[in-house]
C-alpha cells in the first residue's frame, strides 16, 4: 500500500528546547491513524509539520509527494488545497453563519458558481446531519454540534489528507461518539486518509487502524488497536487503561516541595 505520509528521521525543536526525536512514521493511503500520547510530547507539532506550518530542522517530513523541508510557497498553497483540517474545538469563524464556514473553503479556492457552492455546502452538512442550522451563528451552536459543522468544512473540498487536532475534547460521551463514527464514515466515503491527534484513547481505538504512541518526543510503541490494547509494555498498559501507577509521573521534574519551601529536618 502506498503511503501518503512518510516521516523518516525527524528532529525538531522550540529554540533550545528539542520537541520531536528521531521519529519515523508512515501513513498509508485511506488509512486512519492516531497518534496518542500526554500533552505537550509532540503530537500537535507533529500535525503542524505535516501541514507545512512548520518544517523540520533535520530530516524528511514527506506529504502527497512534496517534501514539506523546502517546499515552495506555490507548492505548499497547491499542497493546502488537498488538506482538510479540524482544529480543537472547532475554530469556527464567529462572525460567520454555519452555511458560510463551510462555504469558506470553495469560494476561497475555487471558482465555482454561487449555485454550485450552495448545493455542495448543503451536501456537506447533510452529511453530518446538520442542514438543518445552515442559518444559525456559531455562538447558537452546542459544542457538538460545532464540531460536526467544523468536519463539515473540514472536508468541504474532498480533501485527500485529513488532520484531526483533539477531535474529542470537551465533548460528552453521545456527541464523542457520533463524532468518532462521522470521521470514521467520511475517511471511507471520500476516500481520504486522516491522522488524528486525541488523549481519548477509548473512542480511538473503535474506529482508526493504526496506533502510534508518542512520549517525550520519542516514538515509544506503535500497533494495531488490538496490539495495542493488549500491548505489555506499562507506558502503552497505563495510558489505555487510565491507570494512576505507572511510568508516567503525575509532577514535572523538580527539587522536592520540602526543599523549594525551605522547610528543614523530617
């Protein structure tokens, strides 16, 4: 299978700081892959470098067959018009209506007529079921239902690659599965391949093919959903299963409290 993302190598960091490690990934082409671990390893980076956001200090960052190191300005515009993008909660533009978000994409890059644009932004919430609010402002939506208008406009051009930042957060339990579902329908139907960043391990594994676990800007383990859920090793064991003890610390390194209060003795 051909894939449509292929990361070999990639080192990048913030200033000083080193964020990502030596990471090697690959996304085949229809395939919906996650990419989990705890906050502030890597993982959105990882999407913005994938998005030529940003590009990377060492190693091949590699999308649709544009390396994204030295791409052009014109190429990363002709690349962009191939991604879709859903941002965590949603990012819808408020002074917009629903119709006019998802219409955003078409008028910006295309020249379609008025007429086209309207049939296809109607198709579009039709598939999230939510044609029904076309005329409704951002701030009258639930936060379910702005998720699903922002998949709506994220797939508004049948994007061939499909970026999910925290598709998940802050939803409750009935709208995290009706998003799951919708994302894992739309990557089959458009034919698209997606890669999803999410803490919601759960929900993740019912619906993407492959698992890659990222931790301290390292790439720790990687498998299947049922690889994963039986995997052994007690990073993976701990984070799908929620589990408090564990190699993964609840504190940042520090000096002890004792010692920063300047507390002496027992």
């Amino acid at each position: 299978m051909t894939n449509l993302v292929n990361i070999s190598n990639l080192n990048f960091g913030y200033g000083l700081r080193p964020v990502l490690k030596g990471i090697n990934l690959t996304v085949p082409k229809g395939s919906l892959v996650a990419i989990m671990g705890l906050s502030g390893c890597g993982k959105t980076t990882l999407l913005r470098l994938m998005g030529g956001q940003l590009r990377a200090r060492e190693g091949v960052v590699e999308v649709a067959g544009y390396r994204l190191n030295d791409i052009s300005q014109e190429d990363l515009y002709a690349l962009r018009r191939r991604l879709g993008m859903l941002f965590q909660f949603g990012a819808l533009f408020t002074d917009l209506s629903v119709f006019d978000n998802v219409a955003f994409q078409m008028r910006e890059h295309t020249n379609l007529p008025e007429s086209v644009i309207r049939d296809l932004t109607l198709m579009k919430l039709n598939a999230v079921g939510l044609r029904g609010v076309q005329s409704f402002m951002p701030s009258e939506l639930s936060g379910g239902m702005a998720r699903r208008v922002a998949l709506a406009r994220a797939t508004a051009l049948d994007p061939q690659l499909i970026l999910y930042d925290e598709p998940f957060a802050g939803l409750d339990p009935i709208s995290l599965g009706v998003i799951g579902q919708l994302i894992r329908r739309l990557n089959d139907v458009l034919g698209a391949t997606s890669v999803l960043v999410t803490h919601d391990v759960q929900e993740s594994l019912k619906i993407v093919d492959y698992v890659y676990f990222v931790s301290d800007g390292v790439i720790v383990a990687q498998g299947t959903p049922d690889q994963i859920r039986a995997s052994s090793l007690p990073f993976v064991h701990q984070f799908v299963w929620g589990e408090v003890d564990g190699p993964l610390p609840f504190h940042y390194p520090a000096s002890t409290l004792r010692d920063d209060l300047g507390l002496k003795g027992n």
